[in-house]
C-alpha cells in the first residue's frame, strides 16, 4: 500500500486529493513540518526524509518519492484508467509538466513559501509585486477552458487547487480573476477534492486546538 505523509493544507494537500480522485488505497501519516516529527509515533521525520518538507510519497517497494511534481506524477501513472495525466506520447503530457512546473515555482516557491515562512516583511515585497503578473497566465489560460490541460481534470487541477487556497491566507484574494475564482469553486464542487480539503481542515482545527 502507499503511504503519504502530509502536512494539514501544506502542498501535500495536492496529493492527497490526486489519490483520492484515482480512488487508492493510501496510509496517511501526519508529519508536522515545525517539529519534525511524525504524529502517529513521535518518530524523526528527517529520518523519513532529510528534506523535512511534504510530501513524501512511499512506494509499494518501499522507495521514497519526494517533491509534489514527481510526487503528482507518479500518482497519475499508477492508475492511468483514473485519467489524471495523458497518456504517453500525447503532446499534453508536457503541458501538465508545464502547469505542475508553474505552479510549483511561480505560485509555490515564489510567493506562497516565503509569505508563510518568511519573517521579515520587507523581503516580501517583491513576491507580493510580482503575484498579480503571475496569477494572470493562469487566469487567462482558465478563461475559456474548464481545466488546466486538455478537456478532464488532471494532477495539474489538483496542484493548482492547492496553491489558490493558500493564497486568501496569504492576503491575495482572487476575486480580482473571475476565471479563477469560477475554477476553484468548480474544483471544490468534485466529491473527491471536497473531502480532501474538509479532511484536511478538520485536522488542523485539531491540531489549532491542542497544546503545544
């Protein structure tokens, strides 16, 4: 069986639902990227991966998957029939690299990252400038098209959803983008991507609740 350790509403969240949109049996372990430690066992994290950042994806031989492109990949092609990325040969596949590619270093590590890990504000100010230009491609990409990449949803949608449901808390709200906003509600409105996320949610409130 495949396990993924996650971090509640962190990028791993995008894995949790490509898994749960190509219906598979996954172990879930909650690792809190503060401390390091897995919850389910006060075991090190680092020991799982040296990274200490989610997802980690572990294989059914036991291999470790990092880093949520090759992360979403690897899901996709566990399960073609699910249709989560196209087919080999097919020119969209590289298209999904592209948006996975995007939203990984435009959105993720250019903006999102270092607003949440960031100290310092004035080291914000370039992300926050440049956020708007970035979030127009996909705006514009998404005016006339239901998803990312070809005409179902993909691993891509999945990364996306992710990263525009970061970005209220992060102060950006994307009502400024019809074509946005009307995509993540069509994206929140699929079983699989609103379990997820409530899913998700509920175990941070948990976690919010807590002692430290």
């Amino acid at each position: 069986m495949l396990q993924l350790y996650f971090f509640p509403m962190a990028c791993s969240l995008a894995s949790r639902i490509a898994l749960m949109e190509a219906g598979l049996d996954v172990h879930y372990h909650l690792a809190h990227i503060w401390t390091k430690k897995v919850v389910d066992d006060g075991s090190d994290f680092l020991g799982v991966s040296p990274k200490g950042a989610v997802p980690v994806l572990v294989l059914e031989n036991g291999e470790r998957l990092t880093e949520s492109a090759a992360v979403l990949q690897y899901i996709a092609d566990v399960k073609p029939e699910a249709g989560l990325a196209p087919a080999f040969g097919d020119p969209d596949r590289y298209r999904l690299q592209e948006w996975l590619s995007f939203v990984g270093a435009e959105i993720h590590k250019a903006f999102l990252f270092p607003t949440f890990w960031c100290k310092d504000d004035g080291s914000l100010a370039k992300p926050r400038a440049r956020v708007a230009e970035t979030l127009s491609m996909p705006a514009t990409h998404l005016a006339d098209r239901e998803f990312l990449v070809g005409n179902r949803f993909t691993v891509a949608d999945a990364h996306l959803t992710w990263a525009l449901l970061l970005l209220r808390p992060a102060g950006v709200d994307i009502a400024q983008w019809p074509s946005l906003s009307a995509y993540l509600e069509r994206m929140q409105a699929r079983p699989a991507v609103r379990e997820a996320i409530a899913t998700e949610m509920a175990l941070r409130k948990t976690m919010a609740a807590s002692p430290a």
